[in-house]
C-alpha cells in the first residue's frame, strides 16, 4: 500500500512540476534546450528509445505518457505527398489530400533566383503545416555526377555552389512554417544502380568540393533541422550508419544540431546505427515483409535489440541521450511549436508561386528566325505533336510523385491560352507502344503538314527507366522514337519549336536543324500555363541550365573512364573523374558541349560593360570588389543572369578551368543598365588539400570570368592572391 502511495504521490509531484514547466516554457521563460532537458529526465529508458524508429511508415511515437507529439513526416520536394495507409505505401485513398505539385527542383535551380526558392520552400512548409506534417522530406541535393541518374530531376543541378545558394532559402521557407526541412540524400547518393548497397570511391578533395558542400550550406546557413542519410555506402559503412559523415563531419565538425533521419530501409546493424549518429530509423523492412506484420516495429535495429544492448552494456547511454535531445528538440521545433502559424492548402497564392517558378525556370536553349515569341497576328494553325503535351507528370517518378489537385498539360495550356486565335491540331506523334510507331507518325506529319508551326513536345515521362526513383536511363537519347519523328517532320516543316520535359540533359542529334529549343523540366500543376505564356511572350524567358547539355554520353566526365566509374558494379563505383564534375570536366578538357552549364537565352540581348575593380590583388583579409555595367539593348524587359567563375592560374594542384563562385539575377527595362557587383575573398580561391585535410588556398595569379553562361565569358579580370 505503502508503495503504491509513494508512486502515486511522485507520479501528482511530476505532473505538477511538468505544468509549471509547460507553464514556465509557454511563458517562453525557459529555453528549448531547458524545455528538452526537463523532458529527457523524466524519460525511462524503453522510452528512449521508443523515440528513435518509426511507430508507422511515416511517423514517430513520442512520448504519449509526458504529452511529447509524436513526428509525423511525409515526401517529398515538390509538394505533400497523399495519405498512405498507416503500415504501407499505399495509398489511404482520402479525398482531401491532393496537393499542388510545385516545379521540380533541377526547374527552381534553373531560375537562379533565391528569392524564388525562399518562395518555394514558404508556400511547400504552408501545404505541409495544413497537413499536420511535421517534416517535409526534401529538399534533395545530390550532385549531377551523370545525365542518367534516374533522380536528377529532384536535385538541383551538377555546381555545388548553385545547388548550395537554392537550397538554403528553400529550407528557411519551410521551416518558417514551423516544419522541418529533410536535406537528402547524405551523402553521395548519385545514382539508382545498385543504390542500396554500392559503395561509392571518392577522394576527399571531390568529397569536400564537390558533394559535401551543399549539405554543409543547408546546415550552416539553412539551419536544417533534419537531414536524410543515403542508402549508399562510403568507405565500407552504409552513409545511414556512417561514422565519419554523420559523427565527424555532421554532428563534430558542422555542429549539426537536428536529427538524422534514415532513408527507408537505410539501417542495417543495431550497433553501428547506436553509435555512428543515426537518430531515427524509419521504414527498415518495408519492402521485406507484407505490411501489418504483427510486432515488426519491435524488431528494428533501434528498437528490441537496441534496448537489449544498452541493458547488455554493448552500447553507450550518452550517444541513446543524445538522439533523444535531438528528437525532442525538433519535436519542440515542430510538433510542438506553439507559435506554429496554422498553414494553408491548394491555394491560389500557392499556384501562382508555382507558375512562377516555372515560367523563371524554362531555359530558352535556341531560337533562330524568331519562331518565338509566337507572333500571333501572322500565326493560323499549330500543330502541337508529342506525347509530352498531354501526359501529366505530377504523379511519376517514385517517392516524389504526388496526386495533384490540377495540373494543366502543355495542350491545355496553349488551348486556354490561344483557343479562338489560332487553330490548334493536335497529333500524339510517338508512344511508348512500338506498333503504333507508324500510324503515330503518319497522323504527327499530317497536321505539320498543314500547320505555320510545330510545338514538339518530348523528352522523358518519368516512366521506370525514364527519370524514376530506382533506376538509372538505359541511354543518353531520347525515348520512343522521338529523333526519327523529328527528323521526318523537318522534311514537311521546317518551323519547329523542340522543348524538352525532363530534369536531365538528353540527346539532341537534330539540334543543328531545329530552329528552336526549350528545356521545359517538370513544372507541375501550372505546367501548361507556364509554358504557354513563355511561348507567347507574355513572359520572357531568364532560366539558365543547373546542368550540361553533352552532345555524346561519352563525351561526360563519369562515362570517360570505364565501367567502374559508372555505374560501377554491384560492390563499388570509383568517381574518376574527381574533381571535375559538370562543366568542370569538359571546360577543363575543352570538350564542346550542345549547351553549356548557366547557358539560357532571353527575347532581348545584353551588353556587358568593362568591369571596375578596387584592386588587383588580396591576401587572406581582403575583399576584391568587382562591378560590371548590364545593359539591355533588346526591344523588351528581361533578366540576365550574371555569372561568376573562378581559375586558379599556378597551383601545385589541378584545378578546374572554371568554378561558379557568385552570380545575379538582375532585371532591367529595354536600354535600362545597371551596375552588378561581386566580393571575392579568400573562401572563392580555395580548395581541399589532402595532406592537411583543409581547405586551403596557394598564392598566385587568379583569373575571374563574368559572363552569360560558363562559356559565353564577356570579361575577364586577372588578380593576384598575395
Ligand atoms: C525513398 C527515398 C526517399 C524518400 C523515402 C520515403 O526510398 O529514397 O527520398 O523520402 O523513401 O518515401
């Protein structure tokens, strides 16, 4: 009796302390780091780790005994994935969760507008608040090391300097929802072949200059406040359980204060995931076993058999305590942010955020004899040819897709747009069905036959093998017939306009003959509508490709070497090309490219100015100040996205020809100009030195290119680093 008295009296003594505390904290008297210890205190030990693996296919329990939320996270980068079923992926078939599908993020990367991904990321952290999600799982910033990874279109483009300067804002407007941004995959998560298991070769210069960058950007300056490990291996450990990345580098070096959130079946070994920096593993076993399976929460590596080896001794309280401080901050961050606004869902302002982006992010590639902007007073009948102009992508593509609320295809845009104008017919032109090849064609040459001009919609669909989450593209050319088509076509009507739905480069072997060239991404819900107004000229195209465009796969760093440098084999995959990733490789190697890396042209033209400099040299304190006059001399308002690269002209180490270290995005009126300035300092001019394991930069001549893209260079400015 005794004892039973005893408990009950210190259970009533805690729950009043906890509500003075609450009280205290909703006071905002005490700090979240207060907030988190007092919780952590009163936590037994199975509840611990209770809190480090999932409850469900996409939530976390918390503490229900001390009223800590549990964590409820869903996909993906582009808009709040639907409902599934709570032990599966399927879907929970509810009807009040189709979203917006916002642009892919190779399309916001193409804007070179921060601004817009601050945009993005506020509008996608509304849609997940309204949705009660406490962690978006995005943004993906994996490196395009290859055209072929079959989840580029996710990521952000091959510079680490572009991807890192997007990701950030994109994280800040997520989180300022009260909603945790998931930066993925960490790390090295570069292609779909063999993704589970390859273990990926890289050395430490490519590691810190190429693919951690972006990562170290999201947590330094983006404040991340979770982070996904990939499923891939580096130096022999799964990156999920992976000692160096998460402990050394993520949590010690970086000072990463979030959680680490496995990939879905990213854990393996209940010792490695305790004490390497895992935090909370989710979906491991999902594709294993049938969904429901009674008890399968209580097998995970951090669950039964991690409360076995910390009661065996196996493994250290102090790493459990701190995936718990971790959790619950975040819980605190998010679930249980009392100043958490309430969200918004399929809202206009979101759609138009989403047109946006769009419409900033579509690359004009080429345009002779002036078939765009479509001049519609001598314009009567367009053939609008491709599968691409009807098919929605929204939902394709693997963990991303979404089920859309619209989502307006490149036909219906154009006939909302120009219906009533000008005639519009219509032909499928190719499928993915080789016995239609031939009537598809017979009816695509008909309507060009009779048409002023063709809108050529091809590229990918995001079918399996065609840009889709677990698997590579089979090739570097287009699907489906689509160059034998294009090249029939020229022979009936040589006014076509080409645009490109993919998040990858492809094959253009036509280029040459087609006067005009779009890459259009994946837009999402307003893809129709972005389109059509580029193609009219209502908006002026500004993107800039994320990525190169090689005329041969070949001719690409990852493909130059041999088998083992992609896609490797079913053990490893050695980045040979190291360093030179991207326009890297092929400026270095002075490959010519079809386009080029930051290469997009406008409906105007712009002139650049002689740059002015304050000095032509710095040493480690200094800044070099450089300012170059844009003018518009075109006919018409436009952005020009100013870019600035870096060569290191006497280093003891190889250095690439050019590396994007700062660029604008500035707008100006017809014959407007403006003066566009940059800082250099030393951070621009380094690199990662093996030996000492830094970065560090060599004295000596450096030369700074500003140009239109990393080839179109209009001024150059030698230096000295002293
Ligand atoms: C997937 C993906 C990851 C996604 C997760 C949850 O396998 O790799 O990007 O967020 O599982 O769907």
């Amino acid at each position: 009796m005794k004892k039973k008295l005893s408990i009950i009296l210190v259970t009533l003594i805690s729950i009043v302390t906890y509500a003075q505390n609450t009280a205290q904290y909703l006071d905002n008297k005490i700090s979240l780091n207060e907030r988190v210890e007092d919780a952590l205190n009163r936590m037994t030990l199975e509840e611990k780790v209770a809190l480090c693996h999932a409850q469900s296919r996409f939530s976390a329990p918390g503490v229900p005994r001390l009223g800590i939320s549990e964590l409820w996270m869903l996909d993906g980068p582009f808009g709040v994935r639907q409902e599934s079923v709570w032990d599966d992926w399927i879907s929970a078939r509810q009807t009040n969760d189709s979203c917006i599908a916002f642009p892919a993020l190779t399309c916001l990367a193409a804007t070179w507008n921060p601004q817009l991904a601050s945009n993005y990321g506020k509008a996608l952290g509304e849609e997940f608040n309204y949705r009660n999600k406490n962690i978006a799982l995005g943004p993906g910033i994996n490196i395009c090391r290859t055209p072929l990874n079959g989840r580029n279109f996710e990521y952000m483009g091959e510079d680490p300097y572009l991807t890192s300067v997007m990701c950030v804002p994109y994280i800040q407007g997520v989180q300022k929802s009260g909603v945790a941004a998931c930066v993925k995959h960490y790390a090295l998560n570069n292609q779909e072949t063999n993704r589970d298991f390859v273990n990926v070769n890289v050395s430490q210069r490519a590691l810190h200059e190429i693919y951690l960058p972006a990562f170290k950007a999201a947590v330094y300056d983006g404040k991340v406040w979770s982070i996904m490990g990939s499923y891939n291996k580096y130096e022999g450990q799964h990156c999920c359980e992976n000692d160096y990345l998460l402990n050394k580098i993520l949590k010690e070096q970086w000072g990463f204060d979030g959680v680490v959130i496995s990939d879905w079946g990213g854990t393996y070994n209940t010792y490695e995931a305790a004490e390497n920096g895992l935090d909370l593993e989710m979906g491991t076993f999902a594709n294993d076993v049938k969904p429901f399976t009674k008890g399968i929460y209580g097998k995970f590596y951090l669950s039964d058999p991690y409360l076995k080896a910390l009661r065996d001794g196996k493994v250290t309280m102090e790493k459990l305590n701190d995936k718990v401080r971790r959790l619950l901050l975040l819980t605190f961050r998010t679930a249980m942010n009392r100043n958490k606004p309430f969200g918004s869902f399929n809202t206009p302002e979101h759609l138009e955020t989403a047109r946006q982006i769009g419409e900033e992010g579509i690359v004009l590639l080429k345009n002779e004899n002036a078939l765009l902007p479509l001049n519609l007073e001598h314009l009567k009948n367009i053939a609008v040819i491709g599968d691409n102009a009807t098919r929605t992508m929204s939902d394709g593509g693997g963990s991303s897709g979404l089920k859309v609320h619209q989502e307006i295809t490149p036909l219906e845009g154009l006939q909302n747009k120009l219906g009533g104008k000008v005639n519009i017919f219509y032909a499928k032109g190719y499928s993915e069905k080789d016995d239609q090849a031939n009537k598809l064609m017979i009816e695509a040459l008909e309507v060009a036959k009779k048409s002023d001009i063709i809108l050529f919609f091809g590229g990918l669909n995001k079918f399996y093998h065609q840009e889709c989450e677990g698997a590579d593209r089979d090739s570097y050319g287009l699907p489906f017939g689509q160059d034998k088509l294009i090249a029939e076509l020229l022979k009936v009507n040589k006014n076509i306009v080409f645009l490109n739905i993919s998040g990858s480069a492809v094959a253009m072997p036509w280029a040459n003959q087609v006067p005009s060239i779009l890459q259009a991404w994946y837009l999402g819900s307003e893809t129709g509508n972005a389109l059509a107004n580029i193609l009219t000229g209502d908006v002026n195209p500004s993107g800039k490709l994320p990525i190169s465009f090689p005329y041969k796969i070949e001719d690409c760093g990852a493909h130059s070497f041999d088998k083992m440098c992609y896609p490797g084999d079913s053990l490893n995959v050695f980045y040979k090309e190291d360093i030179l990733v991207g326009y890297r490789w092929y400026d270095t190697k002075n490959i010519p490219v079809q386009f080029c890396f930051g290469h997009g042209l406008s409906y105007t033209t712009f002139t650049f100015g002689k740059p002015i400099i304050n000095s032509n040299e710095i040493s480690s304190n200094d800044t070099l100040n450089i300012s170059v006059p844009i003018r518009n001399n075109g006919g018409r308002e436009g952005s020009e996205v100013v870019q600035l690269y870096i060569r290191d002209l006497k280093s003891t180490v190889l250095r690439p020809n050019k590396e994007l270290k700062s660029f604008t995005k500035v707008l100006l009126k017809s014959g407007e100009e403006k003066l566009v300035s940059f800082k250099i300092v030393k951070e621009d001019l380094q690199f990662f030195d093996e030996k000492s394991m830094q970065f560090k930069v060599e004295k000596g001549a450096f030369e700074a290119s500003i140009g239109s893209s990393s080839i179109d260079i209009r001024q150059k400015i030698k230096f000295n680093y002293k």
